[in-house]
C-alpha cells in the first residue's frame, strides 16, 4: 500500500500497527481502514492526542471546574471527557469480547504472550472473575507510529542504512518470506535500526508527569513532597556522554563484532516512561 500511496506515510503506520495489535491481542483480522475496530481505536486515540497538548483547557488552571457537569454552557472539557470515556469504553470492551467468545468456542486465538505478556491478563479474567474487570491495555499508536515515522527518516536520510538492512534480510530471511520472531537474534542491524530509531526519534522526549510521595534530595537539590517532576527524556537520548555524534542517525552504535552491544544503553529501557513496573508472572 506504501508503495502505490507513499503521501499516505502517517496514515498507513496507524492502520498497520492498529491491524497488528488487534491480531495479536485479540486474534481479530482488519479488512481495510474503513474496518469497524480500526475506527473504535482511531476514536479512542483521538482523545488521549488532543488531551495530551498541556494547558489546552481552563480545568488545569482551575480545578473546581471539572465539578460542572457537561449540559452547562462552555463546559467543553467535560463534553469531550465525556466522549473520550466513551470511546476508550468500546475499545476496552469490544475486542475483548469478540477474544471472550473465540476462547468460550475453544477457538485458537492468536496471543503471542512470550512478546507481550497479555496471556496471563487474559487468562486472569476468566478464571478468577469469569469476566473482565481490568482494562486492558489501551493501542498506542501515537507513539509507536511516532517512532515509525522518525525511522523512515532516518533511513531516507541515510540510504546506506536501508541498503544494509536490505541485505541483512536478504541474507537470513530471503526473498519468498517475511521475518518473525525466530529470525530477532539473527537480525543484528534491523534490531540496531530499531533501537537507534528509538533513541534518535523520541515519540515522547518529555515524559508523562510524575510526582513525589514525599520528601526528597537529588544532587544537593531539595524536593519536596507532591512536586511534579517532568523527566527530560529527549535529554537522556541525546546525552553526549553516552551516544557519541547523537544528533547523527546511527544504528552501529549499537553493534559490536557483528552483535548487538549490550554494554551500550538500550533506550527502549526508558523512553517508554520511568516508575514502577509491573510484570506478570
């Protein structure tokens, strides 16, 4: 599709990523954009973009406004709260329920647990509740098609790049197949492109706001409790003293004798956020 739409870049990573997700977590086949469950995450995505653009609405200077209720005149932020609530419903809950009945008919659903941990999420549901009652993990596919988007960058940019992935997938995927996860470990460079797309391209470079439970210190500055701290996260990928040239799209920083460096920082270990984790057994 690109290739005969190459001005449709943006729109076709959403719906790409969208099709990928909704078949892995949910073992649901898209058609084509216009599919129903793409327009249900496109919805709820719309949201989070427009909400997420800081000092938009008058209710994060004065909070007592988030106490109207949304029939009164003007109270456009609790309209759209109103309707981004409903659409992160749907897409909480549809495609969940089309996975629940695939799994009451004992159909094979696709869930790759071993790449994203959603087997134990799934199963936890039936099991100990018999339906759902947590939310699933919401299709991020702002920042991942933000991502996408600063690779196809960086390797329009810089062709040699292109060509050597090309020839790394020529040599160990060949032309009759696509990789898969069997091929990760074989596929230095690609993986390369993937963490240097990652660091030189921050989908997010400031990060989702946090703020301190109590007292604190930090190089002789003092933070009290309840101060909220905004990670500088574009700062930590570009730091000099830990990528060399990191203004420059490089994916061989990464790689060391054929194989990926690990002595080198992964990025994917905090451009995703910073906090607590929680992994499931």
């Amino acid at each position: 599709m690109l290739v005969e739409n190459p001005m449709r870049l943006k729109q076709l990573i959403r719906f790409n990523f969208a099709a990928v997700v909704l078949k892995i977590l949910y073992d649901i086949d898209v058609k084509d954009e216009n599919d129903a469950y793409v327009e249900i995450s496109e919805v709820a995505l719309a949201g989070p973009l427009e909400g997420m653009v800081p000092g938009k609405f008058m209710v994060e200077f004065f909070p007592f406004l988030r106490h109207i209720p949304p029939w009164v005149p003007g109270a456009r932020s609790q309209k759209l709260w109103a309707k981004w609530m409903a659409a992160g419903d749907r897409l909480k809950n549809v495609p969940f329920e089309h996975a629940k009945v695939k799994l009451v008919c004992h159909s094979v659903i696709s869930i790759q647990s071993d790449v994203v941990g959603f087997k134990p999420f799934v199963y936890c549901h039936f099991q100990d509740r018999g339906e759902a009652t947590q939310s699933p993990a919401r299709i991020r596919t702002s920042k991942v098609g933000a991502t996408l988007l600063g690779m196809f960058s960086g390797v329009m940019l810089h062709p040699e790049v292109l060509r050597k992935a090309h020839a790394e997938l020529d040599a160990v995927v060949g032309p009759h197949r696509l990789p898969d996860f069997s091929d990760k470990e074989s596929l230095p460079y690609v993986n390369a492109i993937i963490k240097e797309s990652m660091r030189w391209h921050s989908a997010l470079p400031l990060g989702v706001p946090h703020a301190t439970t109590a007292d604190d210190e930090f190089r002789g500055y003092f933070i009290p409790a309840g101060t909220m701290l905004i990670p500088n996260t574009w700062a930590c990928t570009h730091d000099p003293d830990v990528y060399e040239d990191p203004d420059v799209f490089r994916p061989e920083r990464f790689i060391r004798d054929g194989r990926l460096d690990t002595r080198v920082q992964d990025p994917a270990a905090f451009i995703f956020g910073y906090g607590r984790r929680h992994v499931a057994p």
